[in-house]
C-alpha cells in the first residue's frame, strides 16, 4: 500500500499537536486544582504541576514539629489523636487531589470518542470536518496514559534504577495500598484501546497517515517545548 502525504494537512496537525500538548497539561494541572479549591485550598499553577496550601496542612507540620521525636518513636502524647485525625484527613483529601488531574484527562477524552463516535456514519459519509478534528484532538487526551508509562518505563531501562512507574498513577496505586505499577498499566491498556478506537475505527484510512506522522513530530516537538522552553518562561 502506498502511503500519501498531505504536506499542507501534516503541518497543520504537527502544529495541532504541539498546541494541544499545552492544552493537555494545563488542563490536567486543573483537574487537580479543581479539586483542592472544593476543598477551600488556596492553589497556585505551574507548567507542568500545581501547588496548593491549606490549613490542614499547616497544623499537620505545626504538630509535627512540636511532637517530632514522640512521633518518631511512636511515643504517646496529648496531641496524637489529633495528629492521627489530621493525618488520615490531609491523605484522603491528598488521593482525590491527585485522582483531579488523571480523572480530567480521562473526561475529556472519553467526551471527545463519544462525539466522535455520535458522528461515526457521517465522518464515513463527508470525511472529518472541522468539530470532528477538534473531537478528535480532545479524544487524543487519552494518549497521555499511554505516553506517561511509555517515558517511565523507558527512564527505568535506561537508569536501570528498577524505577519503572511514574507520576499521579504510580502514587494513586501507593495511596491504594496497591502495586505501584496497577494504576499505571490499567490506564495504559484502557488508552490503548481508546487510541486504537480513534485512530483505526473513527478515523478515515487516508487521513491515518498524516496523524500518525504528525503525532510523532508534533506530539514531541509539543513536549519538547513545554516542558523545556515555553512552559518554565510562561507559568515558572
């Protein structure tokens, strides 16, 4: 089989791609600070992560540093049922702080595959217009699961530091008391099918080789600049 290019569509993508790498991580910084401001958390945003603080956490370090040592030692003083009840609060409201961030990118690309999926029949019929690229690119969010464990798995082999999970799901699995590495590749295997779903179900035959190709130059090129030059100077 032939494969042909659209150069004029290739740029566009690549360029689509880089745009949304952006958008995907900021959006999913707000998925977290969405859940710490329910919690009456003052927050703060950053290019590829969120800060937030409250006064639970505050009397958490207050106790902490008075009863340092009795701690420690699993000592008993007068404070410690409310360490212990501050502590359990401050972990519970902690998972679902970190769940905010997964939980948004997983929304917004299963709105963007059931638009698209609505709209199946009609993409057969007059190809992908313009809200169906959009639904598309939103249905593309899923991706960042599979590229996460992707990043993680290749630093581990690389470092050989037997490090092979990563980020808000390897800590979600750890919150679970679960296997670092459940949370991580149940969201991969999820993505993948998503992503088949998109790429080789939605998406016509002839326009799959100009997203791949873009994907790859512009979903990089995207990370590249984010995380390493545009994001540090636009949200330090």
């Amino acid at each position: 089989m032939i494969v042909q290019l659209n150069k004029r569509k290739l740029i566009i993508l690549s360029f689509a791609f880089i745009v949304f790498t952006a958008i995907g991580t900021i959006s999913h910084e707000y998925g977290h600070i969405a859940v710490a401001k329910s919690f009456g958390y003052s927050t703060e945003l950053h290019y590829a992560s969120m800060g937030y603080h409250s006064k639970l956490k505050e009397r958490l370090w207050q106790l902490s540093k008075i009863r340092e040592n009795a701690i420690r030692n699993n000592h008993e003083y007068p404070e410690k049922q409310e360490y212990q009840e501050v502590l359990m609060e401050m972990r519970e409201k902690d998972l679902l702080i970190r769940i905010g961030g997964p939980l948004q990118t997983i929304i917004t690309g299963t709105l963007g595959l059931l638009f698209l999926s609505w709209r199946k029949k009609k993409i057969e019929q007059d190809g992908m217009q313009q809200k169906d690229w959009l639904a598309l690119f939103l249905g593309l969010f899923w991706l960042r699961e599979l590229f996460n464990l992707a990043v993680s798995m290749s630093s581990g082999v690389i470092s050989k530091s037997g490090k092979f999970f990563g980020g808000d799901e390897k800590n979600i699995s750890l919150a679970l008391d679960l296997w670092e590495g459940t949370i991580p590749i149940l969201m991969a295997a999820m993505a993948a099918l998503a992503l088949y779903y998109l790429v080789f179900i939605i998406l016509p035959r002839r326009e799959r080789p100009n997203l791949i190709i873009a994907g790859c130059i512009g979903g990089l090129l995207g990370y590249y600049l984010w995380l390493h030059i545009l994001g540090p100077i636009i949200l330090p």
